[in-house]
C-alpha cells in the first residue's frame, strides 16, 4: 500500500478527490446553516397559535402535510418556499468557489514545485552553471525518482566537462613540450649554435616520432568515441596472434632485462581460444599492454602473459587475455581509473608514451565487445584481465 501511494498519479488523485469532498462538504454546510438561520426567522414571527400548531405537526412528524405546507406558504417571507434554498445555494456557491481554487492551486503548487526546480537548474546549466542541482523538498515516488535521475545526468555533464579540460590542459602540455624543443634546437641550428649532426637529427626525429604517436593516439580515440573507428572483424585464434606479438617485442624485453612467463593453452591452435575481433586492433592492444609494463614496471624484471579460457555462470564461453608484472603496481591514486586519458600519480611526470595507451586498449576492447579491468598481480604489481566472447 506504501508503495502504491508513492506513485504520483496516486497521490494526485487523492489531493483532487480530497479537495472535491472538501469544497461538497462546505456547501453543503453552508446550505444547512442558511436554510436553519431561515427558519428561525420564519418561525419567530409566527403567531403563538400558530408556533404550537407547528409544533405539534412536526412532533407528529407531519411537517409535509397540507396544514404545514399552508402555513409555510402563508407566513414564509414573500410566500416563496425555495426563496431561502436558493440564497443559500448562491452563499454556498461564493464560499466554496474560492475555497476549491485555493485548494486546487495549493495542490497543484505542491505537486509541480519539483518540476519548477528542475526548470531553474536546466537553465542554469544551459548557461554553463554545472555546480546547480534540482531540489527535491518533499517529493516521493516517481517525482523524487525524477529529480535523483536528473540530478545524475547533471553530474555526469559536469564530469564529463571537467574530464574534458583536463584532457585539453594535457594534451596542451602534451604537445607544448615536444614542440618547445624542436623550436629551440632548429633555432640552434639555423643560427650556428649547434651543428646539424646525425645524434643531433635524430633527437630531433624522436620528438617528431613522439608528436606522431601522440596524434595518432587521439585520431583513434576520437574516431572510437564518435563510433566511427573502422574495425575489420573475423575469426582469429587469440593465443596465436599473442605469440606472434611477444615474438615480436622479444628483442625490447631482453634489453629491458624482464623475464618472460607466457601461458598459452596446450592444444595451441585448435579453435579453443578463437574469437571474432579485428587483427590489427588487438596487436594494438596487446603492444600497448606490454609496453606500458616495461614502461612503469622495468623494476620487476617480469612479465606475465596468459590465454586461457573461461565460462560465466550464463554458461558463456569468454577467451581472456592476462597480462601481468611485477613492478610497484598502480598507484593508489589510479586504481579507481586506471583507464583514464592522460592519467599518472601526481606530482610524477611522464619521460614517455602519450599517457593514452590504457585509454586506447579499454576503447578498442569494449568496441570489439570485450571487458577489461585492472587489479594486482600474484608478484605485488599491476594486472590487466581482458575478456573477449568466444567464437
């Protein structure tokens, strides 16, 4: 019953219906009011014969007979029997119109204040005020259900606003920096400060290598964002493609001195670990995974890479994808999002890498309908749990 009343058309007709019964109840209440004051009057002025005559009619409960009818007729005011009826409907009628529109607006007052808040605030925010928030007084049910849920999205413009100046403030410093030092090297150069030697071009090199990367980082992310990234999927067996890659960056994992732990199902090969995704796409993600591991967790001198599979308790069959270290770990103040654009513990600046790498393997995993999630190694460092939908 406590829930039903939550419901605001529940509540709303209850207010009319009160209100109805109310503005009934004082007209009736006024009729009878009026009709006894004009009766006093009428019998007052009756004669005393008369006045017991009366009485004796209505003791015998005779007070519609042709005797009483006469003498109503014949002594009431200007001889009119329904003349006091009608006064009092009309006096009625005055006190009870005002009384229902009073109560009528309350009510409607009451039931819309919600809305009106609502109103405030969007154009507020339209304005560009984000801290505002709707109010929700007393409200209950669907109408306190409304405001919570507008007052989230309201949050969720302000935190996507406010991710979207910290990505601009880093992306800014992102590329102020590499730009500084061609600007000042070139200048160097051009004025015969410093001579164009080969060490020399290809430092300038690597900052044109850095600011590719960096652009090319943000193309994918804003092409996965607008969901427009092309993706070419087809069946590709995962545990093969992730050889192919560790064989790949094996020459970089010796110089790094990291010791290689890679778990690969035994029937290599056999469809156990095939899934529908895009090749180029997951090489992506899966370099992008190791070399932030050599990146942040070089001091642990090892690397995990595991293919396995699984099944939910839907009895869905999932191929996932651990890649593990055993460095320092995240940081305590990236662990609740680690996956964020541009994220690194503060006060701790970046040597390499565009700070996008985890941003874009979380993009291209969930856009091949994949999971993806970070937690702590059995080694103490970071551990990332890919899941894709077997094929």
């Amino acid at each position: 019953m406590a829930l039903g009343l939550n419901r605001i058309w529940v509540r709303f007709g209850l207010w009319i219906t009160a209100t109805v019964l109310v503005t009934i109840a004082s007209l009736t209440l006024g009729v009878l009011v009026f009709s006894e004051l004009q009766y006093r009057d009428f019998y007052k002025n009756l004669p005393a014969s008369v006045q017991a005559e009366l009485d004796e009619l209505n003791a015998r409960k005779l007070d519609d007979s042709p005797r009483a009818l006469q003498i109503y007729s014949q002594y009431w005011d200007g001889g009119d029997l329904y003349f006091g009826e009608r006064w009092s409907l009309l006096i009625g009628l005055a006190v009870c119109v005002p009384l229902g529109l009073g109560a009528g607006f309350w009510v409607s007052r009451r039931i819309t204040r919600p809305l009106a808040s609502m109103v405030e605030v969007a154009k507020r925010v339209e304005q560009g005020d984000l801290a505002a928030r709707a109010v929700k007084g007393k409200a209950h049910g669907e109408m306190a259900e409304m405001i919570d849920t507008f007052n989230g999205m309201v949050d969720s413009l302000e935190t996507l606003e406010n991710e979207r100046r910290a990505t601009a403030a880093s992306i800014s410093h992102e590329l102020r920096t590499p730009l500084t030092v061609l600007q000042a090297r070139l200048h160097a150069m051009c004025d015969g400060v410093i001579d164009a030697s080969p060490a020399e071009i290809r430092m300038l090199l690597s900052q044109v290598e850095h600011l590719g990367r960096l652009v090319g980082d943000l193309h994918t992310l804003s092409m996965a964002d607008a969901g427009q990234l092309s993706l070419q999927k087809r069946k590709l067996d995962l545990a093969e493609l992730v050889g192919e890659v560790v064989d790949q960056l094996h020459p970089q994992l010796q110089e790094q001195g990291m010791q290689l732990s890679l778990t690969l199902p035994v029937q290599e090969g056999s469809g156990t670990t095939e899934i529908r995704a895009d090749a180029d796409r997951m090489r992506q993600i899966i370099s992008n995974l190791i070399s932030n591991a050599m990146r942040h967790a070089g001091s642990g001198h090892w690397l995990g890479v595991e293919v396995a599979t699984e099944t939910d308790a839907q009895l869905e069959q999932w191929v996932v994808l651990r890649i593990s270290d055993a460095g320092p770990g995240l940081p305590a103040e990236l662990q609740s999002h680690p996956f964020q654009r541009f994220a690194q513990a503060p006060g701790k600046r970046r040597r390499e890498g565009s700070g996008l790498g985890l941003s874009i393997v979380r993009a291209l995993t969930v856009l091949q309908g994949g999971t993806v999630h970070a937690d702590s190694s059995e080694r103490g460092g970071a551990r990332f749990n890919l899941r894709f939908p077997r094929s």
